[in-house]
C-alpha cells in the first residue's frame, strides 16, 4: 500500500465523517455545513494530490486505478443524497447523476475484460470539477434568492456536463460493446 493508494484510503474514510458532520445533530446549522464542507474540500484536494504523487513518482498501481475514481464516485454520490434529504436537490439530480456513474464504470469494467483501458476525457474532467463546485456551493446552504438562483445554475450546470460527458464517452467507445 504505496502513499496514493493510503491517501485514496483516506478519502473514502473521510466519507462518513463528511455525512455525519452534515446530516448528525453533533453540530448546529451553519457549523455542521462548514465542517462537512472542510471536509469535503479536504477529501477532493486529496484526490489531486494522489493523483500527483503517483504519476510524479511512478506509483500507478491496479488498486489505485480502480479505487481513486470508485472514492470520487462515492464522495460526490454521498453529497447527493444528502441534498436530496435536505431538500436542496431533486432526487432525479442525485439519480441522474449516480447512474451516468455506474453507467461509465460498467462500460470501463467491460473494455477492462478486453483488454482495453478507457482514458479519462476532458468533458470527465469538467464533469467532476462541477460537480465538486456545485457540492462546496451546496454546502453554504444559502437562502438568499440570487444565491440560491446560482445554485441551482450549478446544479443543472453538472448535470449537463455529467449528460455530455456520459454520451461522450459512450460515443467513443462504442466499439467496447461489440467486442
């Protein structure tokens, strides 16, 4: 277990400890979104610097290949539906958005089966920095009209690059479903 893979490690712990500080009565409204959001934003950094130290130090490993995005996946996912139960997201958000996941995840797992790794695309790229945009944005839990219009401008900003970026790769990689 090199140090990316215990960093990706971290983030997946990180999961929990996020929901609790969010959903749990441990800290008042605002501070339980102020402590999740420290918390989510330290787990999405940690994402770059995993990323960082294995390609820098030639530390890719098969673990890291597959648990790196799995802990991305379930980090954004966990923040979904916590929205969804407090109400700041429509449930079609969370669904829409977790599937076009294990939709790309699926498809990966059959090119892997063929030998074939699909590389990451920059609508993917995109996609996830939305996302994470609009969770740390979500998190301030504004009420205000004009930052609440932004918010969801946000939201229906990641769910259309999460559209694009699921098509995107689909189109691409068609050719894995004939194999």
């Amino acid at each position: 277990m090199n140090l990316p893979n215990k960093i990706t490690m971290v983030r997946v712990i990180l999961i929990p400890v996020f929901l609790v500080a969010l959903l749990s009565p441990i800290f008042a409204e605002p501070a339980n979104r102020y402590v999740a959001m420290a918390i989510f934003v330290i787990a999405s950094l940690s994402d770059f610097l995993d990323g960082y130290i294995a390609r820098k130090y030639k530390l890719i490993t098969n673990f890291g290949k597959f648990a790196d995005p799995l802990a991305d996946k379930l980090l954004v996912s966990a923040a979904l539906v916590a929205f969804v139960q407090l109400g700041q997201i429509a449930a079609w958000v969370a669904v829409l958005i977790i599937s076009r996941e294990f939709i790309i995840s699926g498809l990966r797992e059959i090119a892997a089966l063929g030998g074939k790794v699909l590389a990451a695309s920059y609508w993917g790229k995109f996609k996830t920095a939305s996302q994470m945009v609009m969770v740390i944005f979500l998190l301030f839990g504004f009420t205000n009209d004009t930052l609440v219009i932004i918010g969801n401008i946000l939201v229906w900003l990641a769910v259309l690059l999460t559209l694009i970026s699921g098509v995107d790769y689909i189109v691409k990689n068609v050719d894995v479903f004939k194999e």
